[in-house]
C-alpha cells in the first residue's frame, strides 16, 4: 500500500485545552521525550498500516481565541496534564504550530452570509495545505460544546442549505456545522470529537457523500462513558438485570462551565444517555448530572452507582468513581483519529466510518456501544486494511 | 441433535450455600415462581442446544455436614438470598433433595485406603444415576475451599497415584481430588468451582484423557475478578498502563471463615492474581487481601484501587466498590454449567472445556481471562455445537 | 421531679414508613422483642430525666392515607427495615393503634374554611388525650415533604392569620402549618421531623408563645446531612479549606417519589444546604442532587465528593458513600423527640428548643450544625434537667 | 505573659519528606508567598499567646541521610506537595537551614556505647542552641517509623538504662529512644510525631520528669486515623451499633516502604487499632491493611468500609475514600506542635501533654480519641494559657 506521506490535521478549537494538549504531546512524541501512552495507533495492530509518522504531522486550525498555544499550556502544567519539562522541550515548536492558526468563525463576530464564512474557513484550510505541500487534510473538531441547534427544514438537502447559507445575515448552522461545509469542499476528511452538530445532517452528509469523503464522529468517549461501555456488557452477558444506573459528573475547567449551562448540558447528556439504553437493551431508570465545580480544573470526576438483580431477585450493587484528566484522555485519541482517518483517506473509504465506533460516545455508521466489540472492530478493520495494500 | 434427557447434577458440598441457592432456585424455576436472572444459559444463544430443561434436571450430592437443606436455606432467607415467598414455595421438594445427599468423604472420619473412599463415592453416583434412569450426571464441586495441598511425586501418573491410593490410611490427595478420582471413574464429566485442588493433578487429568471425559474448571468467578475481567481490557484496549492495582474483599459467611485462614487464602488469591496479570500483559503491584467480617453474613464488599498513567505520564485512578451475595451470583452459574456440561458430554467432546473459561477465575484449556472474549468463545461453541446437530 | 406519666404521641403522617416504623419498633420494644438500638434517649444520660417509658407511650395520628399500618408495614419487611418476626409479634397491637388514626386533613378534599379545617384535626387530638387520660400529648409531623409554600403578609401575625383561615375556600397555610395551629390549640408541644413549613411562620410561633408551648425542629437529620455534620468540622478543626462539596442523593420509596418533583426538593435542598455553609464557615461549591430511583425502595444512597487544599496548596479529596434505610435511621429519633419533648413540656420548658438541634438539618432555636457540639449542647440540656429535679 | 522569643526546632529526620515539607514551607510562610493553610495555630484562638512567629523559628536536626534539603525537595515537587514556584522562592534558605543538619545515630555506623551516642547527639543541639541564641529548642522526631523494639527490664528506671547505655556495643535503646535522651538531658522538650518507641519507656519519663520538662505524642493523627476520629463518635452518639470496620491503606514513597515490612507496620497498627476500639467503646471486627504501592508516591488512599446497625437490627453501611498527601498533612502540624509546645515549656509546663491529643493518633496524656472533644481541648488549654498571661 501507499503511505499517507505528510498529512495535516487542522484543529477546530486549536487553543483549546485538548487540543493544546495533543499538540505539545505531538511534538514531544516527535521530540522523543514522551512514550506514546494513550495512543492505541502506536500498538503493533496499527504497524504497518502506512499511518502518518508523529514528524508527518503537521498541524493547524480555527480558533476564536487568540491566547497563544504556550500560554495555553502553562496552566495545563499545574493542572497535572503536561509535565513541566514537556513543556520546556517544546515551547519553541508550539510557537510555529501557533502561527497555523487562524481566527475562527463566531456568528456574533461575523459580517456577511454563512457561505461567506464557510468560504473564508475553506481557504484557510487550502492555504495551508499548498504551504506545507500535504497529501491530505483531516479536519477535526475539539472546540467547546454548542448549545444544541434547532432542526430546520433547511437541513435536509444540500440545495435547500446552500441557498439559506448564502442568506447575509441568516444563521442556518451552528458553528461546528459551517466548519464541516468548509472542510467538505476544501476535499478533507472530517472527525467530530464534540456533541455538537457538525456533520450530523443530512445536508452535510449528502455534501461528503458527493465529495466522496470519509468521516468520524461524535464525542470522543473518554470517561464515564468509557467505563460504562466496558462494564455494562458485563451485566448483560451475566443476564444480571440493571434496575438503575445513576451518574455523576463533577468537571471543572472550560468544559464545566460550558456544561454547567443547562443548555449545553442537554447535548452531552442526551449523548451519554443513548448508549446506555443501547448497552443494557432498553431502558432503565438513569439519573445523571454534570455539576461544575471550578476548583477541579482539568480533573474529571465520575461516579456512577449501579442496582442490579441477581438469581431469585438478589438485590446488589457496583459502583465506581472514576477520577481522570480529560485533555489528558482526549489527546492522544486524537492523534489516533487524525492517524486513522487519514488512512482511511488515502484507501479510498468514505461515508461514516462505523469502524471507529470505539472513540465515540455516540458513534456515527455504528450502533455498537460495548467496548470490546468496539475494539474487535477497529482491530479488523486494520487488518483488513493491511491486507488490501 | 439428540437432547441431553433427564440429567443428573452431582453436587460435592450438596448442603453449602451455593448448593442449598442452586437447589432452591432450580426447584423454584421449575415451579415457575421465579424468571431465570442470572442464569446464562436460559437466553437466546442457548436456545435450541438440547440443554436439559429445569424438570429434566435431577440434584443429589455429597456433604459432610448433615443439616438438611431446609434449615440451611433459612439462613440465606435473612440474608437476602432467598425471598421467603420462594422458599416457603419449594420447602417440600428441598427435603426430597435432600434425601439424595450421601455422606461425604474427609480423612479425619475416613479409615481406610483412599482407593477405598473413592470407590464408595463412586458407588453413591451410579446408584443414584440407576435410581432416576439418568442419561448421565453431571458431578460439580462448590464445596468449601481447601487448604493448597503440597505437590507430590505420586500425581505424576494414574499408576503411581494408584498405588499410592491403595495405602490404607496414606493421604496422597485433598478431599476433592479424591471427588474427582471417583466421578471420573464413575463416567462424569466433572466441573471445578472452587480453586481446590481437584483435577488439577497430571494423574487425574490422565484418567480423564482415558475415560473420554470432558470437564471444566477452576473456581467460579462471582464478584470481584468478574468485574476486573471486564475492566482491565479497558485500559490495555486504550493504551492506558496500569501502574497498580489494590484489591480488598470483605465476606463473612462461610467462606469468610474458611479464607480467613492464611492457607486457605494461599490458594483463592494465587487464583484472583493470575488472571490480573495476564489481563494486564504483565505484573504490577497488586496487593489483595481477603478479611473474615462475619456481620456481612453472605454479602462480600471488594473494593479496587487501579492507579493509572495516561498520555504525558498524566495520572489518574479508577476505584470501584462491588457489594454482592455471592450464593446469588454463583448459584445460576452452577445451574448453566451442570447443562452445559452435559450438552458437551452429549456431544462426545473430551477433555479440558476452554470455551467454558467465562464463568472461571482460573480457566483450564484457556489462557483467556478477558470477559468479552470469554463470552464470544462461549457463544461460539454453542453456535458450533447447534450447528453439528 | 414529676416523671411525664401516660404520654401521647400523635403523628401527622402515621401511616407513612417512618411512622409505621416508629410504631412497629415502639410496641416491639415494648414487648421486649428488640434492643433499642438507634435509640439516642435510651442510653445512660437519659436515665433519670423522668421520660416516658415505652409503655407509657400511647400512639395516635392523622393520615390522609388510609391503608391500614399492618399492611403498610409489610412492604417495610421486604425492604429490609422491619424483621418479619418483628412485624409477626406485633400485628395485633399494630391494628390498635390504627384505631387511633383519624383522617387528616388536605385543601383538595376540605370544604369550608382553614379555621374549621384546625378545629377539626385539634378536636381529634383532645379526644385522643382524654380517651386515654394522657398527661401531655406531643404532636409530631412525619408526613410527606411538601412543595414550597409562598410567603404571604397574613403569616406576620396570629390576628392577621386566623382573619384569613377564617375565610372559607382560601388556603392560606400549607397542610402542616394548619396542623401546628390546631396542636398548638390543643395545647401540645410540637416537633417538625419534616422540611415543610410547619411552625416556621411568625404568626404560629407567636401562638406558641402565647401558649406557651415548648417546640422543636425541623427536618430529621439521618443521612447525609448526618455524616456532614460529623466530617466538616474536622477540616475547620485541622484549618484545611474546602473547596467544593459535591452531593448526591439516590432514593426510591415515598420520598423519592415526592421529592423528584423539582418544587419539592426545592425545600429539601435549601435545608441541607443552609447547614454546610455554616459548617463550613462561608459558601463552597456544593452542588446537589436528589434523584428518585424506584428500585432502591427504602434504601438511601448518597455519595459526596468533597475537594480541599492543604499545606502549600496540596490538593486532595475525601469521599463518601453512605447507604441507609431512612425509616430506620428516623423512627428511633421519633421516639427520641416524643419523650425528650414530653420532659422538656412537663418542666415547663416553652419556646423553640434549640438543644435539640442534634436531631435536625435545619435546627430551629439553635445555629450550631456541628454534631458533636450538639450533642454536648443535648446532653447539658439532660443534666440541667436532672439537677433541677 | 512572656513570650516565647526566638525558638529552635530540632527535627529527628530532617532530611525525610515531612521534615523538608515543614522546612520549605515555614521559609515559605516567613517570605509571605504562601497562606498558612492547615496550620493550627495560625488560628484566632492561639492568638495572643506569645507563640514564636514565623521568623523566630530556627530549624536544625539529626539525619543520617546526607542529601541536602534542596534535592529533597525536588521529587516533592512532582509529587504535588511543594509548588515549583514555593521551591523556587526559597531555594537559598533550605540549604542555610541543611547546614543545621548533623548526622544522625543509627546503631550500624555507630562505635562505642549509647552513653556516647546520646552524649554527642545532645552536644549538637546545644551547640545549635548557642550558635543562634535560642530561648529553647523544641526537638521533634519525625525519622521513620521504627521496627517494634523489645521490652527490656532496664527500661524501667533510669538507673538502670544509664547503667545498661553505658555498655560499649550494647544496643539497649532504638535510635528513637537515644534522640529522647539526648534531647532531655538537654533540657529540651520533646515531641514524638512517628510511632516509634521514643519517649514512651518508665526510664525516659522518669528523665522527663527530672528535668521539668513537657513532652507530647505520637504518631501524627493525619489521614484514615483523622476521619475515624470524626465519624465514630457519630455512631456513638447516634446509638447505631458499629459491627465492622474495616481499613485499607495504600501508600508509597518512603513512608510505604517502611510499612511494607510487616515487622514496621506492627507498630503502625496497633497505634491505629487502639483508638478505634477507644471511640467506639469495645472491640469490633477491624481489620486493618497497610499495602506499599510505590507508583503513589506521596499520595496516600485508605479505603474504609464501616458496616452498622440501626433501629431494628436494620443493616447499613458507610464507606470513604480519602486521598492525602501525607507530607503536606503531616507538614503544618509540625509547625504546630514546635510552637505549641515551646509556649507550653515557656509557661513551665512538665509532662506529658494530653491537651495535644488532637494531633495524634495514640495520645500520650489523655485518653480521648474523639475529634471534636480533643480539639476542644486543645481549645482550652490554650485558652487557660492565654488567661494566665
């Protein structure tokens, strides 16, 4: 087969703390000073598959802050997320990566019509591939979570959508949306790592379809939902019967305050709540909170208490408390996915890319939710990738 | 395929507590009080597969405690594990299976060889497989756990055990190999659910290569090493590295008499810390104890601490608080094994049954110890197995 | 001193599970059936105050409720709270007391004016005494927590008050203010094991006054709240700042139901919370929920992350779940209140009875939260009354 | 009152993780960068009592370990204890106060008898005393936790172990114990933070008493130990009936190693047993764990599981996590005690400190292990001092 040779991944929220993270990682995989801990492409499973090398990435993005990337990272060293001397070896790289990012689009900061914006997003992203001579762009969304969006009825054919976003002053996406329209038509593949919208239309998926692009999404799956999905199967394959699964979520950093906003909350909320009807085959009584507690800064801290019935009705219960960073936890799947995605490119796949089912909560071309079926299935899609080339 | 037909299920430890919840919940099936939570074999994968049905099951066993099922059962009503309503419903047909519960063997009560024992042993399983024209019986271990018993020369073959078996008063084999020995030469195919020692001798697994034997084993996995076969994949499939995993469990009842022994406990945590390691791809600090807290009666509380590294060295944890009643999670599984077993004994299948390594701590014919790959084996031996008939 | 001789205990709400339970454990305790454990007036500083013996106390009450308390004892012995060899011993005396339980009183069923409304439910409480001949009657309410009831003028003042209870058709008490008129009417002292209204208005506590009866209250402290009370005064003891206190609170039975209504938990929450930031000394983080989980009946489960900074701003954090049965852990407090209040009316004590904050989430008389300090406040309150006699 | 003027702290492991906690910090407090969070004695109730300021803190002490204080702090800084920016602002003051270090006695390196040992122990702290003009000098052992040391008739009376110290070669005391002598032939007060056997032999308390002098201990109450000594007096007060509790700690960096060695963590349960059973009144199932986990580092979890019984024999359970930082626990109250006690023997107090007890897990003076009556104590006592002023 052929390499993926030099590839970009272009950032959605490239100042944010995810992706700040995995762009220091990168370069200091890149650097040596790092094992790849975290990043499932750097098992055996995924040699020889032609994926980019770390010093084959090249990245940049959209953001609509413009805090620079090291003054970004800073607080992510106290926070436990990146040592230190990381962050000493690498500052002068994150500088150049900075330089690769360009403003983002905000409704509230925008003149002109959403096909203006996805225009001016587009050319950013096509500059910068001429620039740095790249085979492929995977576009990939980490910026905070939107407040859900209404459906319209523009949404349901490209024509329809187009003709509204071509509208000055119309609002007929969100955000993640107008990005997913700019990377299409810019010929990028797309990866969502957020609830929001983005490509979950079928306006847009009638776009990649006609542009023959693969794509991946949505929510990267990096917690609470991650243990679920490892232990609900468990149940169900004891057909020990769940009476109740209760979460709580306690975040602080940029996420707490996004979700602590009921609006917000909604998105993610429903995005969890899907798979765990789907893991325990129906539904059952699952109260589940996100609070936003500041002083936590980037840790994440779950826990999720489970009743469950046995033989002649036992009544037991499990429950976890799981405390993580979630830049921490995102990061190094984003590598991943900007790796894999970009094979999937170069091989020619397109449409939703059910396969990699196993980095979401919500997985789009899938409706597996255990985890370890999600594994099987990333593993056999490698494989059989190795094999074609 | 031909069904298996009326099937015997040969308890050793018929009076414990796992045997008296098996007993009482299969007597409560067949009355069709109770739906079959917990009971693996009752779902759609096994459909099909000639399984004896709860009527076609026939109970006997050996014990060498003589309070009879009903007195033992109360107990377990106290304690959550049987409902009143389901024992006040079965208390008659308890006493009738308990009529077929002989007088089991232990070398403090035992004059004679050990040769002779096993024979008497045998003798009680082919008069009760006579008595209720059985097609075959099933012979399963939930006695008590023994004390590790020291290697010896003698179990090197079938011969030299023999002759060392023929020795009136000479002790060259724990309890429940001595089971085994008879079971075996009774025509059984055997199932291990305690870590004892059981066939797990060369000169026994000999005898059942001669008899055409099929068997299962060893110690069932009931709480918290099911829950840590369901997680631990979790941080490998993620390239997460486990930097240690601490491990408590708190029971009373009998068996948190038994494990508070330091012996005793030798050989339940040797079998708990074999499955973590291979789980994890190598050892990290696992420290594990067992406590005797009588006042928990039938409930075990483990508690884990995993401790873990992610991208950047980032640390994080994961801790989970299992409470159960371990009759309740054990006895279902004794149930499926005693049909499954049988089903492959009808099939003319010999030898260790790996596909069978779901429902063990300590698998034999598997070194499979991960809960999601345990359940596809399983499934596919039975596909297999519907597919042959 | 005078011992309080033959002493009512009429319950608002006496056919809920706290009341059954309360009832159940009295005429057990009676019979001598159980110890009295959870019983706080039964140990040794209790001794000697006079208090009523559990055979002096007499049981009576209003529900709107009219399934009788056998019955609704019988789901209290599934759920674990209420042995069947207790309810065995006592079902017949269970019926006498039922007796003595008059239909209470709720606007939707009322005709006629407020004021007609009180005279009726005193006029049953006077009847109760001196069919009886009792001493003193304490009123307690245990009945389910009510939605937040809006602050109105008419509440300034008992003349201001009764002008509008007068008026027929127009609510303007809650259910459990009405029923403090009519106990203080009456003549009886009155506690508040719940976080409704009750005697919390000016105009009540101005009738109480007049009467000059002694009262207590509000809101059982049995779960959580309880551990709160315990665990923050350690950090300010140890000047450790908190940082955030994050609670949740899992329950099935009746008070799941009640307080999932989002109005209901409005009170339930503003009680537990007044409480932590005065123990804690200013405001914290705290966010907290209350979610009904049917399946966990009467069981309580609450977990609390609390984060705090130490020495150098060191980060660390304490968790912790507790799982109770709320009627088991309130119905002992109950009696406590009925004969520590009765002793408290017999030496002519009146007004808000801040020395029994012990028992409270929301003390009224007292602004002390600390449990241990309560405690030593309730025990010199004991031997302050000892002297006296 | 006087107050107590430039005051010298001689710790007993100097260079060990508690010691250059409480080292750095104090610097840390003295330049103002830091607030004194987790200081006892920073509080308004210790105001006014003449205790040494910051900046009349003189700090020197035995080690036998030679890295210098600067290195010592560096891994803490990982650890999470000490801040980068702490470190780095009081760099140059931790090795002015290295140079106050003397190597330490250990009886492996050391010639000639006990006698001498103490003699040149006790010279050094003169020595130190006079070279900064040192109104008295608080010595404070915070070394690690010793192996258990046998009882020997010489340790009853001072005539008798001098006679026995005198012995060249004679190991008649544990380095712990020659530190006390030393340090009271000194006329040093003495302060034991470890559960070594220090001061705690007839012989030294006979010593202590000759020369007037206070002492307080041991073992520094600082994690599992605290929050027991919070929440048993609930249950206590409560009337619930505690039937097991059970503790398992898991802890690295020094302190773990030592423990680890079953012979060590002897001493370090029975310390903590021996409160438990005082709290709640008799003897109850407790088992106790202390596991060394290396890859925690500094941190410190103990997982407790307390299993109770309320009103009607009703089963509930408590459980909590706690997750310290031992050093930056023990750190403050180093600080703490070093004034505390040197106000005491400025006020020409001699014996041992029972007011103290709050500091400790096994109170040397008082046998009160509750929290709150222990703080309330200490509360008094300084109170009492302030009066006498």
């Amino acid at each position: 087969m052929a390499a993926c040779g030099r590839t970009g991944l272009w950032l959605i929220g490239a100042r944010g703390s995810v992706a700040t993270t995995a762009i220091t990682g990168l370069l200091a995989l890149r650097a040596g000073v790092v094992p790849p801990t975290g990043c499932v492409s750097a098992g055996p499973r995924f040699a020889e598959l032609g994926l980019p090398d770390w010093d084959e990435l090249v990245v940049g993005g959209h953001d609509i802050v413009s805090t620079p990337l090291d003054k970004r990272a800073e607080p992510l060293t106290e926070a436990g997320v990146i040592p230190h001397r990381v962050l000493d070896a690498v500052r002068g790289q994150l500088a150049d990566v900075d330089a690769e990012v360009c403003a983002g689009y905000h409704p509230a900061t925008h003149d002109g019509s959403q096909a203006d914006a996805a225009a001016r997003l587009g050319a950013d992203i096509r500059a910068f591939a001429r620039r740095h001579d790249l085979a492929r762009v995977v576009v990939l969304n980490v910026s905070s979570t939107e407040p859900v969006f209404p459906e319209l009825p523009e949404h349901r054919s490209l024509r329809s959508l187009e003709a509204a976003m071509a509208v000055p002053g119309r609002t007929v996406l969100p955000p993640s949306s107008v990005a997913v329209h700019a990377a299409l038509y810019a010929g990028c593949p797309y990866v969502d790592f957020t609830p929001s919208t983005g490509i979950r239309l079928p306006a847009l998926a009638e776009l990649a379809e006609r542009q023959g692009l693969p794509y991946a999404g949505s929510d990267g799956k990096t917690g609470e939902t991650l243990v679920r999905s490892a232990l609900a199967p468990m149940f169900a394959a004891r057909a020990l019967r769940v009476r109740s699964w209760a979460g709580t979520n306690l975040l602080g950093g940029g996420d707490g305050q996004t979700l602590a906003d009921a609006e917000h909350a909604g998105s993610k909320l429903e995005s969890k709540g899907r798979g765990l009807a789907t893991l325990l085959g129906g539904e059952v009584t699952a109260p589940l909170h996100i609070d936003n507690v500041p002083d936590l800064g980037e840790q994440k801290v779950a826990w999720d208490h489970v009743s469950f019935e046995g033989f002649l009705g036992a009544r037991m219960s499990l429950q976890f408390t799981w405390t993580g960073l979630d830049s921490a936890l995102a990061a190094p799947l984003v590598l991943d996915l900007a790796r894999l995605t970009a094979a999937a490119h170069a091989a020619g796949q397109r449409g939703p890319l059910g396969a990699f089912a196993f980095f979401f909560k919500d997985p789009v071309g899938s409706t597996e939710h255990r985890l370890a079926e999600q594994a099987a299935a990333l593993h056999a899609w490698a494989a059989d990738l190795r094999e074609r080339q």
